[in-house]
C-alpha cells in the first residue's frame, strides 16, 4: 500500500516509516526537516505542513498517518490546523483505506501545556469527524494517543535525573515507549484493523491514571 506518514524524519514519525518499509509499504514522508532514511520504496517532501501551498500532488493515498507534532511552537496551527488541511488533501478521499492521527494522552487528561492540550483535544474531536466521512469508503479513522515517548522532543527531561525520577513515579509501568511501540500500534490500527474507528486510543503505561504533569522549568 501507499502510506503518507507527516513528521517523517525523526521519533515516532520516522519509526512509523521504518516499520512500513520493512513491511515492503511504499512510504512517503513530510516533514521540515531532511530525512536520513534511503530505501528506494521512500520518497521525502521537504516542506512545512502550515503552508497548503507547498502540498504536492499525490494520487493512491491509502493510509494517512498524521505524525508530525510540535510542543510549545505554534501548537494549535503545527498539531491540528496543518493536521486538519492534510486530512482533507490527502486523507477524505475514495481510496483511502485508514487514517491515523498522533494524539497525546494530554488531550484526555489536560495535563501539560495549554495550547498543546487544546491543540491534541481538537485532534481527538476532528478523528471522531473524519471516521464519520470515511466511513462510506469502507475505511477508518482513529487517533492513537500516547504518553511518554523516549523522543528527541523531550530529552531535556529524559536527561534531567530529578526530573526523569518523579515522571517514573507518576508512570505505573515505570518506563516510557520506545518509538518503535508506538510504531507497533500504528501499523495495528491502520493495517491490521478494519472495524475500529471513531475511537482514541490512549497507549501511555498508565500515566493518565495519575495525571500528575511533571516539565522542567
């Protein structure tokens, strides 16, 4: 299948791309940022998901998967305003066979910044809105929505020892996922699954359990 994946160079995004590849999928990616992934069933737009006039023409689509995401840069445009201009270029259309949408556990929760809330709170809603219009494709449309992920986003707590202890005891599997776990997911809910839909589905160890947010000053 043919699969766009947004936020493609690093973290989750780029481990979503790695697990499609392997899976012998034809990958293309967006993001910012230039890739180091070279596989010849790659392909790599360079570009800012905000501005729909960088959007390039791709036919086929059958799995949209919105990863790319920013936390206190511009949240509610980043996370669900280019989100929401992707879907509707890419996502709400006959071929398609699912749509994926990265949420966060903070968007259940409230717990982190507020715009960052806010913006994954609009992701959660507007997954509810797209499962309703694809479903007539025969396709689906849920968000996966994680806690912590051992990402470049958020290694200034990661390599804060204080810091990275009292987020442990707030996680009751006291471990963060790797990138390739949520990968796992991903592939599960767009390739694996046909009947889910409308639905978000938090993958945190538990952490909204005790919605406790803990960030560095």
């Amino acid at each position: 299948m043919t699969v766009l994946i947004t936020g493609s160079s690093q973290g989750i995004g780029k481990a979503i791309a790695l697990l499609f590849l392997q899976k012998g999928h034809r990958v293309i990616g967006m993001d910012r940022q230039p890739t180091g992934l070279v596989h010849s069933s790659y392909t790599h737009y360079q570009l800012d998901i905000r501005n729909q006039s960088q959007f390039p023409e791709l036919p086929g689509i059958e799995i949209l998967i919105n990863s790319a995401g920013t936390q206190n840069e511009d949240d509610i445009d980043i996370n669900l305003k280019a989100l929401i201009r992707i879907t509707e270029t890419y996502g709400v259309q006959e071929h398609i066979r699912a749509v994926l949408n990265i949420g966060s556990a903070s968007g259940h929760t409230g717990s982190e910044f507020p715009e960052y809330c806010a913006s994954k709170g609009g992701v959660l809603a507007y997954t509810k809105n797209v499962a309703m219009r694809v479903a007539p494709f025969g396709a689906t449309c849920n968000s996966l929505d994680p806690g912590g992920v051992l990402t470049p986003l958020n290694q200034c707590v990661i390599e804060d020892e204080d810091l990275w202890a009292q987020i442990m005891e707030e996680t009751p599997l006291r471990r963060w996922a790797t990138p390739e776990e949520i990968a796992q997911w991903a592939y599960f809910l767009t390739v694996t699954n046909t009947f889910c839909t409308g639905q978000n589905i938090v993958v945190d160890g538990g952490e909204s359990i005790s919605r406790k947010f803990i960030w560095k000053d």
